[in-house]
C-alpha cells in the first residue's frame, strides 16, 4: 500500500479509498450484507439503523423487526452470500467470519454439508477475498450443546479461528475454558467479544482465561492503563466497529471513540463493520468516518489498515 491511501482519505475519495486492499475482521456475516441489494434480493426494505440504541434487547427488537421475515435456510444463506458481495464490492481482500455452530440444527443439515455451502458461495461470490473461516458460538449456550456442536466442524480441519458473541453477561467466561482448549487443540486462532458491553477488567479476564488471540471490540480496555498495558504487551489485535459502538452506545461519538486512546497506547487495532446490515457503514465508510471525525490521522490509519491484512 503506498502513500495514496492517505491522500485518499485527505481527499474523502471514497472510490480510492475503496480500491485500496482492506481487511473485515470482525462481520458476523449472516448480518454483514449490504442492506440496498439484500432489498433487492428479497423485495423488502431494509433500511440501517436511524437512532442510537442503548441495550442489546434494543438491538434484538430491531434485528427481529427488521430482519425477522429473513428467518428461514435459504434467506439465511442468502445473508450470508450478501456478506462477501458487499465485502467484494468494498475492496476487502481478507474477510473472516462464519456461520454459529447450532446452526446446522436450523438449517437441518450437518456441519460437513453446511461447510460445502458456504465454501460454494465464497467461491461463486468472491473467490478472490481471502476468507478466513470461523465458528461463533453464543455467550448464552450451555457448555455441554456448545462441546456436542463444535466437534463435527473440528473434525473438518477447515476452521481457522473461533468467536464468542451475544450477551457478554450471560456466563462468566471462565464456562467457555474448555471448548476453547479444545479450539487451541486443533490449531484455530482464538477470538472472543469483550469490553462492549463490559468493563476493562473484563477484557484482561477474557484474555487470560481463554488465552485469546484477539478481541472483537475490546473498547472498554481504553477505561484502564494497566489493561491497556497488558494488550499492548501480549501483542494482542483489537478488532473494533466504530459505528457499531456509537450506535450501540458504547461509545460517545466517532470523534471522541476509544480506538484513539487503543492506538496511542500501542494497541494493535483494526477496523471493521461488526453487521452491515444493522450499521450502514462498509469498511471504506469506516476509514473515512474515522478520518473525517478527526479521530486517527490519515497516517495512523494506513498502519490501522495494514494491521488487518496480515496476523503477524
Ligand atoms: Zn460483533
């Protein structure tokens, strides 16, 4: 990447900034679609969030009104295929995400065949997006569902990293230990949601325990030096969605978002779109958000960028 990313954020040329290589580390991809083709896929609008929400019964309410006619497996894959075409059509050339691993119970067919399916989009879609495919599991699943789940989809040897999602109050984390030994065990990348919702002990505690990688959001750790600290020393990357956490209300504004304290403090961070869908704002949107708002400077956001494209 040469210096003409920055200019493209100097001159808020959205078209270069969208030809530039990116990375989407953090889509939850059955929610990462863009919202203009999906309405044209299924003949209902679906317009991105207009008001800030303040707790995530809020956000279900809004995915389930606006979303809730989507809820059968064809429209579910579908979201899914509309997750790499906006990824494609935004210049990202290294998108991970996947599908939770109950859902081959929705779908009513196996993790193998499940697996075939998605394989077959990102080949038709967008073969040339590095895909990095994950599991997500949900903050609420029991232990023994979640062990019972997942091994089909080890047993693939396809998977490359893991996530935990959902509300971050509903088990302490210390519950998911095992199945992220097990993740560890096959080689995957180990990656949990943390300090949204939570505070920035939260974030440390999420690390140690589960011996993450690296966190989605993690924004709360701006709340502490010593946990900031603890990041930048164990190296670990930062996934955060800025609009998300302004329109979830986890963060004031774009102008004042923690990803500026993250940075200072020698975080490695990265900035993604968390669901498209929900947010309206592509990664491209997000470069530019964050640049206009006068939060990063186009320079840090080149090293932003380049944060994401490789995991060294
Ligand atoms: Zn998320």
């Amino acid at each position: 990447m040469d210096s003409s990313f920055q200019e493209a954020l100097r001159a808020s040329d959205f078209d270069a900034i969208r030809r530039f290589p990116k990375s989407d580390l953090h889509n939850h991809v059955v929610g990462g679609g863009n919202p203009a083709w999906v309405s044209m896929k299924t003949n209902v609008r679906i317009d991105p969030l207009q008001r800030k929400l303040t707790s995530m019964a809020e956000m279900h309410a809004w995915a389930e009104e606006h979303l809730g006619h989507l809820n059968s497996p064809d429209n579910r894959l579908l979201l899914i295929e509309a997750a790499f075409v906006q990824a494609a059509s935004d210049g990202v050339t290294r998108l991970e995400g996947g599908e939770d691993i109950w859902a081959p119970r929705f779908y009513k067919f196996p993790a193998a065949a499940l697996t075939e399916r998605l394989k077959q989009i990102h080949s038709r879609v967008a073969p040339d997006i590095e895909w990095i495919p994950q599991l997500g599991m949900s903050r609420h699943c029991l232990f023994r569902d979640l062990d019972r789940w997942i091994r089909p989809f080890l047993e693939l040897g396809f998977y490359r990293t893991i996530d935990l999602s959902g509300n971050e109050f509903a088990q302490p984390i210390e519950k998911f230990k095992p199945i992220y030994r097990l993740a560890k065990e096959h080689g995957l990348g180990l990656k949990a949601h943390a300090g949204e919702w939570g505070d920035a002990d939260s974030v440390r505690r999420a690390v140690e325990e589960l011996e993450l990688d690296e966190v989605q959001h993690g924004i709360a750790a701006a709340e502490s030096p010593a946990v900031m600290r603890f990041l930048a020393d164990s190296r670990i990357r930062l996934n955060v969605c800025p609009t998300s956490n302004v329109m979830l209300s986890r963060a004031e504004s774009l102008a004042s978002h923690p990803i500026r304290k993250l940075y200072d403090a020698g975080i490695k961070v990265t900035i993604n779109t968390d669901d498209m869908l929900m947010f309206g704002q592509s990664v491209s949107d997000e470069f530019l958000n964050i640049y206009r708002a006068g939060c990063l400077t186009a320079d840090e956001l080149e090293q932003v960028c380049r944060n994401g494209l490789s995991d060294d």
